[in-house]
C-alpha cells in the first residue's frame, strides 16, 4: 500500500501574506500543515521552521544505525509514533530558539498537523487547531482534536458546535509550535484500508466548510484537483484566512 498526494496553499482573501507552508515528502510518505501565528515576519518563519524541521529530522531518523522506519511491526509496537513526536519537539524548540535571537520573531509559533503513511500503517501528530479528517467509504471523520479555547469551552458544556462557529473567540488556539521551548504533541496510529482519503487542513478551509461538505466534494472531484476546488470554496466563502490543504489517499499494490 502507498499513498498519493496532492496539496496547495493560498493566500485567501483577507490577508496580504500568507503564513501557512506545507510539506509533501513522497519519498517518506510525509505531509505536513503548518499554520502560522506572530506576524508578517513570525508567522510564516515558524510555519517554515516546523515542516523543514520535522522533515529534516524524520530523515535522519531513517539514516540512523536503528533506523525506526526498517522493522515491520504491529500497530502498537511501532516506534514511530515517538520518533514523530520527538521530530515536531525538535520544531518547537528550533521556534523558540529563532525567536530569542531576533526580536522582530517574538512570540511567533504555529500549528501542526503531520501524516505519514508506512506499511499499511497512518500515524499522526497534532498541535494546535489545524485539522485531519479520514474519509472512508461514506463516512468522515475529524481524528485530530482542536487544541483550542472555544474546543475547550463545547467540552466543558459552555457553549455548543453551532455556536462556536460564530465564536469572537474560535481563532484563539491553546497549545502551539514554538511559543514556548516546549509542547506536548498528540500522536496518534492507525490502520489504513485501500482507498482512505485523508485531507489535512489549516483552520482557513475547516472553518468554511462543515464535514457533510466536505465528504461530497472530495468525493465528487477528481483527485488532482481537489486541494483547489477546497480552496476555491473557502474563498467564495469569504476566504478570511490562509488557506491550506493537502489530500492523501492509500491505494493498494506497491510497497511503502
């Protein structure tokens, strides 16, 4: 089993730059979503920092004498749910340490939402309130968790989805790359069937769409193109921030 990819960014119809970067690695079956906060200079610097970081790290890992990405192993017993962890702390602390050298970056940091795919295995690792959803078949679902303040305040009962969505609050996140020197990073694995798609997103497209919307258009549009038919919604939507997306889909038959 591998996955393909397809992923784009703009700039939206509000800002003046974009702060989003976004990586696809084909050769690790890595993609990342990275969502900026800090600023002209801050944001889209940390953003950057963040998926060449993680990049950067995960390939070393590989090149390493015990080499995570070698052994085929059960879902439980894989290593690289900590190896991707231990990429995105790295991020976060090469962040902060940026910002202490310049002035002009304090403060910055950024979301992240990254993926790889490795035999027949997905593994996640989540900061902030970028998304990832998996579409199977019919159905789509969120398998990240906001790290917000309005997520936080819909679990504590004090307001409801529908409201948040209107929330003068929604775009304040609770957790993030760089900010700090350090951050806890959610992981996450799974198993993966032939034909899941999984669409990995910042805050700029999940806030236009509900994920009825979603499923249809991603299952309505050839694959290629569906990265700017999303963002082409966004935008006739307002498009009141970056907007960023990357679609992975597993396909059975070659190896990775």
């Amino acid at each position: 089993m591998r996955a393909v990819s397809a992923g784009l960014t703009d700039v939206g119809r509000k800002r003046n730059h974009n702060e989003d970067s976004f990586l696809i690695d084909d050769d690790l079956q890595l993609f990342v979503v990275a969502d900026g906060m800090g600023g002209h200079a801050g944001g889209g610097t940390a953003s950057r920092i963040a998926v060449e970081t993680i990049d950067r790290e995960l390939r070393k890992a590989r090149e390493s004498r015990d080499n995570p990405f070698g052994a085929t192993t059960a879902l439980q017993d894989s290593p690289l749910p900590e190896v991707i962890r231990g990429a995105v702390e790295r991020a976060c602390l090469s962040i902060f340490n940026a910002a202490q050298e310049d002035p002009r970056l304090n403060g910055m940091g950024t979301t992240v939402i990254s993926l790889m795919v490795k035999d027949g295995h997905a593994f996640l690792a989540h900061v902030g309130d970028s998304r990832a959803y998996l579409i199977r078949g019919d159905l789509i679902q969120q398998i990240s968790e906001d790290h917000s303040l309005v997520n936080e305040q819909i679990k504590a009962g004090m307001i409801t989805a529908e409201e948040a969505k209107h929330s003068r609050y929604k775009n304040i996140i609770t957790r993030s790359v760089g900010f700090e020197e350090e951050v806890q990073v959610d992981v996450m694995g799974l198993v993966c069937e032939p034909g899941d798609t999984f669409v990995l997103c910042s805050d700029g497209l999940a806030n236009m769409l509900d994920d009825r919307e979603l499923l249809d258009l991603v299952r309505g549009t050839k694959f290629e193109d569906t990265p700017k038919r999303l963002i082409d919604m966004a935008n006739e939507r307002g498009g009141d921030d970056n907007i960023t997306v990357i679609v992975v889909q597993t396909r059975a038959g070659a190896s990775g």
